[in-house]
C-alpha cells in the first residue's frame, strides 16, 4: 500500500472517529438527564391539600422530571405558584435590577472585600474582562450577583420548563423578579459584602454537587448546605431564606383556607431543614407527607 493511501485510510478513519464522538456527544446532550426531585403533599383539617416541589434554577442539561408522582400532583393541584412567574421576561428584570443596582461614588470593588479575598475577586473580574474600578456606582449586591459563579444554564432550569408547560392552570407568584431584587437591596453593607466574599469564594460546594443532590431528592445534603455559606450569616439567612420561608407559609395556608389546591414549586434549599417549607407547615399543625 502506498503511503498516500496510508494516510488517506487513517484521515478517513480519524474522520469516522471524531463523527461518532459529535454523535455520541449529541445524543447524550439531548437526552434528559433521570430525576426525581423532591415532593410533598400537604394536608389540613378540612380536606385542604397542597403539594411542595423542589426546584433548581440552572442545570448543566435538561432534566426529566416530571415523574409520574409530580405529574399526579400537578393533576390534582388548581394553580401553580412559584417565586417569580415572568421568569422569561428577561428584559424586565434587567430593567429591575439596573433601577436598583447603582449608587453613584461608591468604593472601588477590591476595597470591598478583606485583603486575604482580593487576589479570588481579581480572578472573579478577569473571568468576565472587567476591573475593580469599573463597579464604582454598582452596589455590592448587585456586584456579587454578577460575579457569582455557576456552571448551569436558565434555559435548562425547572421552574422555567414547568413554566413553558402548565397544563393551562393559572400562576400566581410569591414575589416576582422586582420584589426579589428589592430583597438584596435592603441588605445592610455588612451583609452585602459577606454576600460578595462568598460569590468569589473558592470553596464553595459544587453546582454539579448540588445538582446531583436535586435529583436524587437528597435533602439532607441540601439542608446541609443551607447551614453553610452565606446562610450561615444571620443577617443573610433571615433575609434570604427563613424571612422569605415564613410569608411563603403564610400564602400557602391563606390559599388552602380558600379553597386552593396549589403546586408550590421553589427552589430545593426553601424545602430543606427546620427553617423549610415543609418544616413550617408542619408546626403550623398541617399534615406534610413526602411523597418522592
């Protein structure tokens, strides 16, 4: 054999070679990764009933999860509520977030984070070609919010899949992209800044960990996690998790008492751990059943 037809049969060969890995590639990309994420039904006095489900915001892939326990539980259900209902209108929340996110003469950022932090905070603004002196009129929130790092896509995220396709039933939202916002822009600077130090912390728990979690309905490594971080800070915690926790509690038996049966779906963390959902409810004398 000639050596051009040597050479030919191999680019032939490493050609088939890189066309089934695309194919492989794509295949594997398509398909839904398998969840079963985390659901409750909750019962009270009087036949109200309501059901509880696990969300996440990102995810690497899309996810398959509506089994047939949360598909019963969205049958039997008269309304979806989640945190923010316009969750495509992206447009909206830019405009949100650009009405809060800027005070004029504020400190250069490297100024706003402990010296031993300044070197991840560099890193953080390279990774998205910007520098220290660039956020002199964006508050620390909104700069941590900005620099936070994961590794899912919004396009891949339950709330918004479950949003695409309701079945027809009406949603209604807890607090929505402005009111959520706000919630960040109340924080006193103190606050703000511990959320700016853990957005570039390197030691934080993996998104893929977190993931994984999700979709195993693991909720003891998401309660886990909801005692660490920024969680751990009380001011944090109180204005993030356990404050939003107890008004979404106090819907959700408003709703019962009126005679709803709400799909409540929210993020993961919000069902975990003493100061969850589920937790609240129960100590408010409601009967809450994990059903997956």
């Amino acid at each position: 054999m000639t050596p051009l037809r040597k050479l030919w049969i191999a680019g032939m060969a490493l050609g088939l070679a890189a066309l089934a890995l695309f194919l492989v590639q794509a295949f594997v990309q398509a398909r839904p990764d398998p969840a079963t994420p985390a659901l409750w039904r909750v019962e009270g006095p009087h036949g109200q009933s309501a059901f509880l489900f696990g969300t996440i915001h990102t995810l690497p892939h899309p996810a398959a999860w509506r089994s047939p326990a949360v598909a019963q539980a969205l049958a039997q259900s008269d309304r979806i509520i989640v945190e923010i209902a316009a969750l495509s209108d992206e447009a909206a929340t830019a405009r949100a977030f650009e009405a809060m996110a800027h005070t004029p003469a504020l400190p250069p950022l490297d100024q706003r984070v402990a010296p031993a932090s300044r070197g991840r905070l560099a890193a953080a603004l390279a990774a998205i070609h910007r520098q220290p002196g660039d956020f002199t009129d964006t508050e620390t929130w909104a700069a941590a919010l900005m620099l936070a790092h994961d590794d899912g896509d919004p396009r891949n995220g339950v709330d918004r899949a479950l949003l695409a396709d309701t079945g027809g039933k009406p949603v209604e939202e807890f607090e929505g992209a402005a009111r959520q916002l706000a919630i960040f822009d109340r924080l006193p600077e103190t606050a703000q800044r511990r959320l700016l130090a853990e957005a570039i912390a390197g030691d934080q728990t993996s998104p893929q960990a977190l993931a994984q979690a999700w979709r195993k309905g693991d909720i003891a490594v998401i309660a886990r996690e909801t005692g660490q971080g920024m969680l751990a800070d009380p001011t944090l915690r109180e204005a993030l998790y356990t404050g939003r926790n107890r008004a979404w509690t106090a819907q959700i038996i408003a709703t019962m008492a009126h005679g709803g049966h709400p799909f409540v779906a929210v993020g993961t963390a919000h069902l975990a751990g003493p100061d969850g959902l589920p937790a609240m409810l129960a100590a408010r004398g409601l009967r809450v059943i994990r059903l997956q």
